[in-house]
C-alpha cells in the first residue's frame, strides 16, 4: 500500500496483494508503542483494499500497516505507510505579500499557486521540492493540487 497526504475531509483507498487468500486482513495503525488494530477485513480475493478516513477534526498523521492472516497465524505483513490529513502548505502575510510555503515537498501532487488582486488572476507559480515556497504579491492567495493530467486533484485552499 502506498502513503498519502490529503487534505482533512479526504479517504485513501489503499490496496494490496498477496499470493494468496487471507483469512483475514487487519490493518494495524502504530500507537506510539506497539501496533494496534485500526480495522479487520474478510477478503474473498488476494487483491484487497480499504478506504482510509481521516479519524480526527483536524490534521493528523497515521503510520499503518496491514497483516494478513491464514489459519489464525500472521502470513504476510506489508511495508508500513503513513497517511497524513492536513494542508501540505502554509502561508504568512506581511503586507500585500504573501510567502506560500510547501511544507511536504515529497506530496504526489503537483502543486501551484495562484495570486490575485481585485479578483484579477496576477501570477501562477509552481511548488517543488526544488523551490519550496514563492513570495506573491496581491490580496488574494490561493494553492491548486494536481494529478499527473494537470486537473485539480482536490478542493483549492486560499489564505
């Protein structure tokens, strides 16, 4: 299963698969002490999957992984993987200026940002991990994710 960062009101559908059928699928999330059980599932294939959601109000990461069980005993565990809601970027205003800055460079999106003034479309600049943050001059600030079309892959955030 792959990782994800999303924004608050975001799922992550996550699959695996194994090279047979579970029993039972657990998906176990870490504590800060041990793993503990996040959910259980009853596969009828060796491909699974699960819609991760977000358990808290407000951002929060998770590292999970899964177990899969075959005749009551641990099969097969997969690499673990941190699901993280929240936004990826922040932003400070100091005047008309505003620094928008990618604080998860490493997110699968492509992410940019947009600065208006009066409404008027003023600038577009792109977020990396090579160029991190952008200082933009206007009113109005707002951050576009986007998949590997260039579509809008969530809601925009404006600051």
């Amino acid at each position: 299963p792959q990782g994800a960062y999303l924004a608050l009101d975001e799922c992550h559908n996550a699959y695996w698969e194994t090279s047979f059928i579970p029993d039972m699928t657990e998906i176990q999330y870490w504590d800060g002490e041990m793993w503990d059980q996040w959910d259980v599932q009853y596969p009828e294939n060796a491909l699974d999957d699960y819609d991760f959601e977000n358990p808290e109000d407000g951002g929060c990461t998770v590292r999970f992984r899964i177990a899969a069980y075959l005749d009551g005993e641990v099969k097969a565990k997969s690499r673990t993987f941190s699901i993280t809601w929240g936004y990826p970027v922040s932003a400070a205003w100091k005047g008309d200026t505003c620094t928008v800055t990618l604080d998860q460079p490493d997110i699968d999106s492509n992410v940019m940002a947009a600065v208006y003034t009066d409404g008027q479309l003023m600038d577009i600049v792109e977020l990396s991990a090579g160029k991190p943050s952008a200082e933009l001059t206007g009113d109005n600030v707002k951050v576009f994710f986007l998949d590997d079309s260039n579509h809008p892959a969530r809601s925009h955030i404006e600051f």
